[in-house]
C-alpha cells in the first residue's frame, strides 16, 4: 500500500517540473533564414527589362507597400526588406537570381515573381 501513496505524489512532482519546463521563458526562439526578431526578409523576382517589362510596375508597387508597412511600425515591431532583382523575363536568369535570394541574401520567402516561364523554372 505504501507504493500506493508515493504513485500520486510522484505524478505531481513529475507534472509540475513537466509544466516548469515548458513554459515559454524555457523556449529558445529559433527562425528559419531570413527572419529575426527585427527584420524579416522578403525577396522577389520582377521583368524590370525585356519583353514584359510593363508587369516591372508590380515589383515597384509592392516595393512602395512595403515601404509603408516599414512606415507604420513593421509587422510585430520587424521591419520587412524587401529584395527585388530583375529576370528580364528569362527563365534562366530568373533561376539565377532565385538562386542569389535564397542562398547569398537568405530571405525568407520570395514573394510573387512574374510569370508562367520564371515561375516553372524556378520551380524546384
């Protein structure tokens, strides 16, 4: 019977260095590449030259956008940079600097590039 009584106490202890541990002052903060606790990156693929250059307006507009978040505090206090790099509307160059975003200026997301050819290049 004495075994019986310590079985309960012990779940107690147990459950409550359990909860001790998991509170959130515990928990590392971890992110993924190109987001911190100031900054998030956000990269971005745009015609500027070529045949489709007209579309390169989107790329400026969303640019202003997120000028304006930044202008407004950020979101939860991160200012967003935003990085934008021209494909000239060539799959294979589109690759290139899909490549350049992801691997030298580690953004976090590449966020609307333009077109069917970029966008199926770029794919994997």
């Amino acid at each position: 019977m004495p075994s019986r009584l310590r079985l309960p106490s012990t779940f107690a202890v147990v459950a409550a260095l359990s909860a001790g541990f998991a509170s959130p002052s515990f928990a590392q903060k971890r992110y993924d590449p190109g987001a911190s606790d100031t900054e998030i990156k956000i990269g971005n693929i745009m015609p500027y030259s070529g045949p489709a250059s007209a579309y390169g307006a989107a790329g400026i507009i969303e640019a202003a956008y997120f000028r304006m978040i930044n202008d407004q505090g950020g979101i939860n206090g991160r200012k967003i940079t935003f990085i934008t790099y021209d494909d000239a509307y060539n799959p294979s160059k589109a690759v290139e600097q899909a490549r350049k975003l992801v691997e030298s200026d580690e953004v976090l997301v590449v966020f609307n590039p333009l077109g069917t050819p970029s966008n199926t290049a770029i794919l994997k």
